[in-house]
C-alpha cells in the first residue's frame, strides 16, 4: 500500500487486525465490503481505497460506481491490485464518524461522497489523499481554501447544479405558478446553500416562495403532504435525505398534481417530474481520473483545483408528465 508520501508502507497484519476487530465492534447499522477477504488474494503492493458515503440513493451510488469503473478501466482489479473498503453510514452521524476513524491511515487514498462524509473524512485523515465527490460547495463546507487551490491532502469534483437554468424550466412548466415549495434536510449544509440560491432566483421572477424543511426520512411523508397544499410547484436541492425519498416524494405530488423539478437526474427517475442538471456516474468519473493522476502520477491533492460537472442532461419523466397531465414533449430547456 502506498501511503501519503505515496510511498509509505502499512504493514498488512495490523491492518488486516485493525480491520477485524472494528468490524467485530461495529453496529449494525454499518455497511462495508468484505475487504479481508480481498486481501488474502491481493497482490503485497496492492492499492488501498477506502470508500465513506452518508447513505444509500441513486445520485451518491452512481458516483461511486463512476469512481471504481474508472479504475478498473485502467487496469485495477479488485482482489488483485486492489483493495476497496466500503463504509456505508446509513444516514447515522455517529456511524459517519467511526467509520471516518477505521478508514483514516489505512488507505492509499479515500473517496467522500457528500459534504458530511467528506467532512467527516477531513477531520480523521490529515495525511493521506482524499477525494470528495457530491459536494456543492466545498468552501463553505471548510473542505478547501479555494477552487484553484485546495491546499490541503483533499481535493475532488463538485455537484453544483444549473440552478438558474433549473428554476427556469420549472417557470417554464408552470408557467401561471405563484407559489413555490422549496423542501429540503435543515442540516445538511448543500441543501441550505441551494435552497438559498433558489429563493433568491424564484423571488426575483416574482414567484412567492413557501421553505419547509425535515431533519430525518421520517419527516418526509408529513411534510410533503403539508407542502403540496400550499404551493403550485415544488423545487428539491440535491439533498441527501429527499434523493432517498425520492419514491415517497413523487407519489405525494403525482396525486396532488404537484410538479417536482430536482436538483439531481437520478432525483427524477426516482420520483421527480424533469430537471437538467448533473449525470452523478459521469461526475464519479471525473473523481475517478483525479485518483488515477493521485495514484500513477504522483500528483498531490493541492495540486488538483477541484473540478465541476462536464455533463448536464435534461431528463424528464414521462409516466410522471403524464400523471399530472403534462405532455412530455412540451419540456424543453428554455432558451
């Protein structure tokens, strides 16, 4: 394993012990590959990733599938030359942090998908290169100096939507809205950040903006269903516990006939009516050929400025359009 002088070796049976007996203590809540197994059959100088995503949805899965293929494109086979240890949190802040401390001095290099993770990461691990992806705003969240120049052990791609180009499809289909609902998680620090700037847009088209908010995916159903009694429309940031609840979500405005325009693509094929915005695998790409100039190049994080999305698509969800009586051909991006 190469370390963060990319160099540095970790001796296998610690790790390997580490490894177990963190596993053995863990709660059950955690969710992890098998990375001993993979490393009885890897290679002595076999490349250590270790993987920490805050939950399970579409947009933060696609990324880390992204990420791997882009490795193994290149030639890294897991249980071969590579060794990935992934660490699921479940949406547990207390989980998020332990599994941040199991991963931080085992690995080569570490992958953080989402701001929580990655803060979590960049408080354990000030040594070894790390790798955000699904941040929107790294400055804010204290993860980089700057864009241009990080300037620490940690760099990555971020998943800063169109929001103009966003808002304006949304005034482009309901075009007579005079309310929109803005719902997002209060904690999560992405979503406050867009759910500011989508007000600010809204407001300034004239359109009254109606803010509700949740603290878990157990607020989703009660607040979604207060929510579409007040507004014409609704706009979801890219926020972790609504891409989650995405199912919940679409079938509340389906039968209110609400249209939900989301901040992420993978938001709509799970429940949301159309958006442009971000291809997450595509994203987890451009994280992935970051690792690769990391790991061959010898490239430092602070080297790398952080990178934004190459691919925006519109997607549109046409059993959804139809629910609510819209003809999807009718969805265009406005010029």
């Amino acid at each position: 394993m190469i370390g963060m002088d990319w160099k540095k070796k970790v001796a296998t049976t610690l790790a390997l012990a580490s490894a177990l007996l963190l596993g053995a203590c863990g709660g059950g809540t955690e969710e992890a590959t098998d990375s001993s197994a993979a490393s009885s059959t890897a290679s002595a100088d076999a490349v250590h990733i270790g993987i920490l995503q805050i939950l399970e949805h579409e947009s933060l899965s696609a990324a880390r599938t992204g990420f791997l293929e882009v490795l193994e494109e290149a030639g890294y086979v897991e249980g071969d030359n590579l060794i990935v240890d992934y660490q699921n949190a479940q949406g547990d802040q207390a989980n998020l942090q332990s599994m941040a401390e199991r991963l931080a001095g085992n690995n080569d290099l570490i992958l953080a998908i989402s701001t929580p993770a990655s803060q979590a990461i960049a408080n354990a691990e000030k040594e070894n290169a790390v790798l955000f992806t699904a941040v929107t705003d790294p400055i804010d969240a204290g993860l980089v100096e700057s864009a241009e120049e990080p300037g620490a052990n940690i760099t990555g791609t971020s998943d800063q939507s169109p929001m103009d180009q966003q808002i304006q499809l949304l005034l482009s289909i309901v075009p007579t809205a005079e309310t929109v609902g803005i719902i997002f998680n209060s904690s999560e620090m992405n979503s406050i950040v867009q759910s500011d700037q989508a007000k600010a847009l809204l407001e300034a088209a004239g359109v009254n903006v109606e803010i509700m908010t949740v603290t878990s995916t157990n607020d989703v159903q009660q607040v979604m269903e207060s929510l579409v009694q007040k507004v014409d429309a609704i706009y979801i940031p890219t926020d972790n516990t609504l891409s989650s609840t995405m199912a919940t979500v679409g079938q509340i405005a389906m039968e209110a006939k609400i249209p939900v325009i989301p901040g992420a693509t993978e938001m709509v094929e799970a429940g949301g009516l159309a958006t442009y915005g971000i291809d997450f695998k595509e994203l987890g790409r451009q994280t992935g050929e970051m690792a690769l100039q990391i790991l061959e190049e010898g490239k430092l994080p602070s080297e790398l400025p952080v990178q934004f999305p190459e691919t925006l698509q519109l997607v549109i969800n046409e059993e959804m359009a139809e629910a609510l009586g819209i003809d999807p051909d009718s969805i265009k991006l406005p010029e």
